[in-house]
C-alpha cells in the first residue's frame, strides 16, 4: 500500500465520523453596497490572487474594528482573510491544538465541533485536569464567570485562547486586553452575516499569525478576490 493509500483511508475514516450536514435557511437580502463593489471589482479586472493574507483595504479595516472596539492595536500584518469563520476555525485548531489533547469550549460547540474531529482533539464543556487541555474556544455568548475562569486556567497552563466574535455585536470585553494573554490569543469574524455565502472571514492577533496565515495558504491560497473587495464595500458602507 502507498503512502497515499494509508494517508486517504486515515482521512476517509475521519470525514466518515462527521456528523450530517445541515442545510442552512436562506440568509438576508445581499446590501447593495456589496454588489456594487463586486461589479467593480469585476469590471476592474481584480478577479486574480491576491496576498496571501487578504487585500490591504480589508485587513486595515479589521485592525481599526479591533482598535476603536476593543481597544486592542493590532498591525493589518497580524490580520489574515480566511475563506468563512469556518476556515479560520479549522486552521487555529489544526495549528494550534495538540493532537489528543482537549479543547476547553465552554458553550455551543457547533461552530468547532467537526473541525475538532478532523484534527484529532476532543471538546470538554468543564475541565477537570487542566494540563490535558492545549486551547480554549471561548464567545462572547458564554457567560462571563465561564469565560474569566478559563482565562485564569489558561495564564496557569499556557493555553491558546480563541475569542470567536463572529456571531456577536455588542461586546466590548476582549481577552487579549489582559497583558500575559495577549500573545496567546486569536481572534476570529466574519463577514457573512451580512453577506452569507461570500465566504469572508478572518483571524487576527497571536505570535503565531504567520504560522496560521502560511498554513491557510497551503490550504486555499487566498480567500476569492472579489468576495474580499465585495467585503470592502460592505465594511465601508458601515
């Protein structure tokens, strides 16, 4: 057997544990500002690869909301535009989590749950044996004693923190604002809220960035030119 054979029965199995997806209800009207900037973008001919981290325009406007929100500064270096939350998630997780380990995830553990089991990792609503976990997947829908207990397990036990803001507009509390978590601390949107199936997300922060930006290269190369200036329209119209 050829190492590709022994590679693609590993995954096979894998994808097999994968729950049944589901058919997602159709999402609101696309504003007109993103078609608009689609058009243009169209019309202008950007419909090749562009940086591997996501165009300029979108990633300034992710370090501004993460700045004037948050007050967390962040360089547009640190910002990569991933193809959907979902990507972002895969990636942290795959780059981040030991293999067998646990993932801390207080609260729904859909938006995780099937990229833990391709990278191997088990999810665990309550830690009893904190040297066991590698990463805590945290929103800002957990509740805030949650949340500042597993922030405290994490500064104890040298744990990645994910702040998943992508289905959250109100929060102005944000992990990575504690000094000895900051560098420990990724934080994931998206985009398609508002503009559902244009697969736009992103991940930003950590001194890992560059590790999860090449491996989402590997992966995608880059998120669809004019979905990303489509975003742009949308960002600036807000």
């Amino acid at each position: 057997m050829t190492g590709a054979q022994v590679l693609s029965r590993s995954l096979a199995t894998r994808v097999q544990g994968l729950p049944e997806p589901v058919e997602m209800p159709s999402g609101p009207d696309i504003p007109p500002a993103v078609i608009e900037a689609a058009v243009a973008a169209l019309d202008a001919g950007k419909t090749h690869y562009t940086d591997r981290p996501g165009i300029l325009p979108l990633r300034m406007w992710v370090s501004d909301t993460l700045r004037k929100r948050f007050g967390i500064d962040l360089d547009p270096g640190q910002v990569t535009i991933t193809c959907g939350a979902t990507e972002a998630r895969f990636v942290i997780l795959k780059q981040l989590a030991r293999p067998g380990s646990l993932i801390a995830c207080p609260g729904d553990p859909a938006p995780i749950a099937a990229a833990a089991h391709l990278v191997g990792v088990r999810l665990a609503c309550v830690v009893d044996d904190p040297p066991s976990v590698s990463l805590t997947y945290l929103t800002p829908a957990d509740t805030q004693r949650q949340v500042q207990t597993l922030l405290q397990q994490a500064l104890g036990h040298d744990w990645w923190v994910v702040w998943d803001i992508s289905q959250s507009e109100g929060t102005t509390f944000h992990p990575a604002l504690i000094p000895a978590l900051a560098s420990r601390v990724v934080t994931v949107g998206r985009f398609s809220a508002r503009m559902p199936g244009w697969r736009v997300g992103w991940m930003a922060g950590s001194e890992k960035a560059e590790k999860l930006r090449a491996y989402k290269q590997s992966m995608t190369i880059c998120s669809t030119s004019v979905a990303q200036w489509a975003a742009v329209g949308l960002a600036e119209e807000t």
